[in-house]
C-alpha cells in the first residue's frame, strides 16, 4: 500500500494518509503488531507466553528517541517477544500544562519501532487504561521514596506512575521489564510498587543514553529552541562537575556551588542533590566508600529537564 503511513489512536479507527480505515486493531504494520484493545493484547501474549517465550516489556509515553530504542534493543538480546508501550497516562502528570505540552510523534515512533524490531506494540486510549475513570483508586505506600526529589517537586507524579505502570504489567505480564536510568527514582519506585504487589516480573536497568555533548536524550528535549538546547548541556556538565570535584566530608558546599552555575546560566532549580545510590538516602556528608548518585532537575524556561550521575 503505498500510502504515507499515518496513524491516529482513536476508537476502532486506524488513519492511512487521509484514508480513514474503520478496522479493529490489532492491526499488522510490516511485521510489528498494532493494539489498541486490552483483550486483544492480553489474548496474544497469552498464546506467546503459554509457548515459553519469554517476554521484554518497554513501556513508555512516545516521542521515542534513542534512548527509548536502547530499552528495546536490550529487550530484544533476551526476550522472544519484545512488547513496547505508548501512553501518555494523565495521571502521572501534576502540571496540566505538561501535559498537554507533551510531544506527539507517533507515525515516527511507529517506523522507529519496526525497525528496532519490537513485536508488539500496545497504544491504549485512556478509557481503556481507566475504565473507571482516572481519579486514582489505589494508594501505594512508597514512603520515604516518594517525599524527595522528584516526589517533593511533582507531588501524585509517582502515585500515577504506579498505577499505570501496575496496570501495564497486568495486562502485558513481562517476565523482563526495561526501563531507563534516566528516570533513576522511578525505577526505584516501580521496584518498590512491584515488590508491595508481589509481581514475578523482574526490572532490568538501561544506562542513559546522550547526546554527543552529554545532554541526557529526553522527548522533552524537542520543546528546546537552538539558544535553549545548546544550554541544556549544562545540567550533564554540573554533574560530571560534582563526579569529578566531590571528596569525603560535608557535601552542602558542593551542591550549592552547582545551584550557583545553573542559576547563573538562566535555570530554575528545583533540586541538586547528592544521595545514597541504592537506598537515594539524601548525604550531607560522604564517607568516601558508600556508592553515591548524583541527580538535577531544573527548568530552563518552559522545559523541566532531569539527570543524574553515578559516582562510585
Ligand atoms: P518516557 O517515555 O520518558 O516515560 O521513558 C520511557 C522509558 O525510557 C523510561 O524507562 C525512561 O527511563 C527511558 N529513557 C528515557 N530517556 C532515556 C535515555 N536517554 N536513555 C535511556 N533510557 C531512557
């Protein structure tokens, strides 16, 4: 068919070019699997899973990059099956401005995907992640986690990463689920989420992926103009800056010292923070021994950016 692919999520209803096709997906793009519907979705892992194929799960909100392809190709060394996600679950953001900011590019991703050679990919519409509408049901008692960082800044962000995540892994059941150390609190806090709901499924930990001055590879990183873009490179430079400067000892002056930069070049911080890699415990003072990460997030006018650094 040589139409320009083109593909809108809507009820029942698949958009070739201008042709509107009234089809029930699934619906097969080359060799990838297209599915909108819970129940369709469910019955053909189920069939896969019921054959031993082990399962790789990447779920994600779309306006995929490298980084997110990363996560497949990851999946795709020790899965038979490798299923990819794309939903922008409403619930997961605090500022409604975000979110309606938030890229759509799903004809690219869509073509990015084939080619990765993800298998199935699933795009639910909101009535069909919430059927029962999206005010959150479920509370996950994430403690400590969820009252730092990120869960300071972005109050309900990591209550309404839980549920669609949940969610996600009830419909997909993966034995593997990939995600990015990008977003290193989440996964803590889907490691936290799987262990409260007694999950089987086990988390594999991608490393970020960057662009070749350093900038962290992020969807939202589309929203930056030329002048914004060549300065969000600070954000990698404060944290390779803290790798290389941080001795044993009081870290305060350290992480100000970075305030400082970013401010200087224009940023809004809401944090730079120094903690415990494993239980991201905030340190006001290092040993020197125990394995630390090192994690900003700042505006830069609009676009709220994230990273973080291992030291070890
Ligand atoms: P998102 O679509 O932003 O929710 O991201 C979906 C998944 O991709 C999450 O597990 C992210 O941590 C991961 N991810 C996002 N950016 C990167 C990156 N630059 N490198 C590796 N993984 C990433």
């Amino acid at each position: 068919m040589l139409i320009t692919f083109f593909l809108r999520v809507c009820e029942g209803t698949i958009f070739f070019g201008k042709m509107r096709l009234h089809t029930h997906l699934p619906y097969k793009y080359k060799k990838m699997i297209l599915c909108k519907k819970v129940e369709d979705i469910t019955k053909f892992i189920t069939e896969k899973a019921a054959n031993g194929n082990i399962i790789g799960f990447v779920p994600t909100l779309g306006a995929l990059h490298n980084g997110h392809i990363s996560l497949v190709t990851a999946a795709k060394i020790q899965s038979q099956l490798v299923v990819c996600s794309i939903f922008v679950n409403p619930t997961q953001f605090n500022d409604p401005k975000d979110f309606e900011k938030y890229p759509v590019t799903l004809d690219k991703d869509i073509d990015l995907l084939e080619k990765a050679g993800c298998d199935v990919l699933f795009l639910p519409s909101v009535t069909e992640m919430y059927p029962d509408g999206t005010s959150l049901k479920n509370h996950y008692d994430l403690g400590y986690i969820e009252t730092i960082l990120e869960g300071k800044f972005r109050p309900g962000h990591f209550q309404g990463v839980c549920q669609v995540v949940n969610r996600l892994l009830d419909i997909v059941a993966p034995d593997n689920l990939y995600l990015g150390q990008k977003d290193y609190q989440q996964c803590m806090v889907i490691k936290k989420m799987i262990g409260l709901k007694g999950l089987k499924t086990k988390i594999i930990i991608c490393p970020t992926l960057r662009e070749t001055d350093g900038l962290a590879m992020s969807s939202r990183n589309m929203r930056l103009n030329d002048t914004e873009r060549r300065e969000a490179v600070i954000i990698s430079q404060v944290l390779a800056f803290i790798k290389k400067e941080i001795k044993p000892g009081y870290l305060q002056d350290l992480k100000l010292r970075c305030v400082h930069i970013l401010e200087a070049e224009g940023y809004k911080v809401d944090y730079v923070e120094i903690a415990n890699a494993d239980t991201l415990e905030i340190q006001e003072n290092w040993d020197g021994k125990t394995k630390l990460v090192a994690l900003v997030a700042a505006f830069l006018n609009e676009v709220r950016l994230i990273d973080n650094m291992l030291i070890e």
